[in-house]
DNA sequence: GTGGTCTAGACCACC
DNA sequence: GTGGTCTAGACCACT
C-alpha cells in the first residue's frame, strides 16, 4: 500500500497535490533513488483517480528533474536529492521573507513572530 | 483617481486581488469608517476589467464584514477596523506557523529564521 | 484563416509540432506581442484535432514564457521577443556545431560545408 | 567486451540508439567486413537489456544493408561499407544544409556559422 | 465566451 | 507490462 493520498475536493488541482506529495516523499528519503514509482494504471486504480491525471503529475515531476522514466519500463526518481533539497529550502526562505514582511506592516512584534518559532521549535521530534 | 490596481496576468483571480487589495486599504486606515466606495461601473471603467468581477468583490467584502452597502446608494467602509485587524493577524500568525512547521521539517535552523527575521525588520520604514 | 498547420501523421507529437510551430510566428513577428491566440476550440476546429491537444501546447508555450494567459480571457503573445530570439539562435548554434562534429568526424571536407553555406545564403531571398 | 553502450533513460529508443550505435563502429572499421556481431543473447546480456531489442535493431541494420544474418549462426558486417559511407555523407550533408537554412532564417550571419566550423576542425584530433 | 481540470477509453511504441 | 499521445465530452471558475 502507497502512503500517496489526495483529496478531490481541494481548490488545488489533484495534478499538483500529487506533485507536491511525492516531492516531499522524495525529499524525506522515503523515495530513494532509483526506486520504481508505482505505475500510473495502479496508483489511478489505488487512488481512486484518472491515471491522465497522475500521467501529468509525472511529466510534472520529470519536468522538474525530480524524476526519469524510461520508456516501457516506469518511472523512477533521481538521485539529485541534495539539489532538489536545495531549491525547497530556498523556497521556503522566500516564502517565509515575504510573510515577514506581512506581518511587519501589520505591525505584528518581531518578539511575537519569535516566540512561535520557539513553540514549533520546541515540540516533540514528531 | 483610485490607489487600487489589479494584475490581470496574475494566476490568483481579479476578484480575490481586489478584495485583499480593499481590505489592506480599509486596515491601513486609508479608506476610512462610512467612507464610500467608488461605484462598480467607476472602479470598473478606470481598471479596465468588467463590472460583475467588481461586484463579485465587493459582494465578498461584504459577506466578511468589511463593508456593507446600502440599496441604491454604495458601498460603505464598516467602523469594526479593530475586529478585522485582529482577524487579519489571527491569519497571519497561522499561516507564520504552518510556514515555520515547514521549515522546521526540512531542517531550516530557527537561527536562520530569526536572521531573517531581524533582516526584514531592521529595513527602512517604507 | 489561420496560417498554422500540422501534420497527424508525423512521428512527432502534434502538440509539439504546434508548439514549435507557433514559437517561430512568434519570432517572426508574424504573431506580435499582446495579440491575441485563437481559442483552444476555435483553433481546435480550424486544424481538425481535439481542443485538449491545443490546451497541452498552449501551456508548453506558457511554461516557455511565450505566451501568457488571462482566465476567462484568453492566450496572448508576451512582449520579451528578444530574449526568446537569442535563446533560439543559442540553441540552433547547439545543433550546429554538433552535426559539424560529426561531420568532421565523417572527414567531410570543411571546405564542402562552406561551400554549402555559401549556396544556401546566395538562395533568392524568400 | 564491447564497446557499445546505450542510455535507457534518453528519449530515443534503445534500438535506434544501437544501430546507430553499431552504424558507426562499422563506419569507422572496427567492426570489419564479415566479422560476426556479437549472439543476442550475449549482447543483451552484456548492456542488460532485452533480448528482443536487440533482435529489432539488427533487424533494422539487416535492412539499411549494413549486416547480414545467416539461419543458425549468427549475424556478420557486410562489405559495402564505401556505400555505407557515401549515404551517410549524404544523410549528414542534408541535415547540415537544413539547419543551415533555419541559422539562415534567424539572421545568424554566415561569418558566424563558418567560424564555429574553424573552431571544431582545428581542435585537437580525438 | 475563455482557459483549466478531470474522466473514460483508445491507440501507439517500447521493452 | 510500461509511459506517451490523442480523442470525446464533461465540469468548473473567471470574465
């Protein structure tokens, strides 16, 4: 069984949930190089989805070097991980820049901003 | 002539442009309690896009309390600037926490955030 | 009527084919910025194929900063011709030097190459 | 062992890889007239790729007449290799003149093409 | 009206 | 078996 999961009734596309889903399943070093995705045909029939649907996922993924397929073999992931980790972590920065700046003109205390990060920091290793 | 403006280019849709766009103004207090809002088919001639996406707008806007309009007459800026202010933070702050959760995940350290943060908050008042 | 055309029966995907196809009216100013593409229906009509088909070349020419879209309003020509024209010319210089590799490697003479450049360029301007 | 080798995670087939890949070890006299290719089976063994890949590209080769099979002993270069030669000149020649014609249409001067040419031929011969 | 997404089902080349 | 392409037709949000 996969530990892939969608939800159709999401605003965002289920196209782009799975490509989020199985980047970050690559990232964590659940997916590990060269290991075998499942096939479009199963995971549609797993996730109760259009295998189109997972089709443009992966060409989505494949697009972004995350992974490769070989033509009448499947699709597997890349070992660039570190790259790939790379580009999310400065993603990730500017996202967090930019509310930052947000909540600086909501005149929102640094301190305040700090503290939450304390608490998140602080919790359980989950 | 109006501060307002919208990026027709933009993949987030006109309407939701506009309404974040009006609820800034209302909360940095540039659009003042009771102050009316410029008529649909004014806002929409002088931003060059079609009346009913105003109208979708302002109809949003008041549905979350932020302005209320009276038959006949306009739209008005409601007085409850504080409610809505604390919303806006109340949102701010969850999505400050989901963002650092992230970060948190992919082993950003704290003291990078707080860096950044210190970075933002020491720019010059714009 | 439009002066695009494909072939169905090439080996290469249609979408490709119209992708391709509409990158070089776009770099010969025959397509000009902001102009307005046909609609996925109505150009799907024109060329006998399935509007889906011209969907997934529209967003190819989107992901390639060709074009842009405008929900509800339709595809339209970007205005960064040039830099679309030297990525172009980078690439076909790619293509070049490569088939001269080979052709060296095949000991052609380089004398014959010029000698075909020559010829191609002395051709009655089209 | 044997000095070919195929990419499985490049877009074009393995079997065209391999006859190209066996084309030019033909053309460049390492494999000799009459010389017997290596069995299938070997071969796929050898790059770990299915047999009936390979069978499809010798195929492909018996029928551009750059080898031949005998029933129950195997497959063995054939000696035209001056015509061999001489098509593929003429293969390279054509493409060379079409991309020629493309660098002419995008106003590449020919100055330009004739120094890329300088520069390849007067590397160092591998 | 537009583009964007999704489904269902087919066909193809490749391995 | 696999992924890649294409068709037909539907639904959605946006304008």
């Amino acid at each position: 069984m996969s530990v892939i999961s969608v939800d159709p009734r999401s605003r965002k596309p289920i196209w782009e949930q799975l490509t989020e889903n199985i980047k970050l399943l690559v990232l964590r070093g659940i997916l590990k190089p060269d290991e075998q995705l499942p096939g479009v045909r199963t995971l549609a029939g797993e996730l109760a989805i259009n295998p189109n649907t997972i089709q443009k996922s992966y060409a989505e993924l494949e697009r972004q070097g995350i992974i490769y397929s070989i033509q009448g073999r499947g699709c597997f992931v890349t070992d660039n991980r570190q790259s790939i980790e790379n580009e999310h972590k400065k993603a990730l920065e500017e996202k967090f820049s930019k509310i930052v700046s947000d909540a600086k003109e909501s005149r929102i205390d640094k301190e305040r901003l700090c503290a939450l990060i304390e608490n998140i920091y602080s919790e359980s290793e989950s």
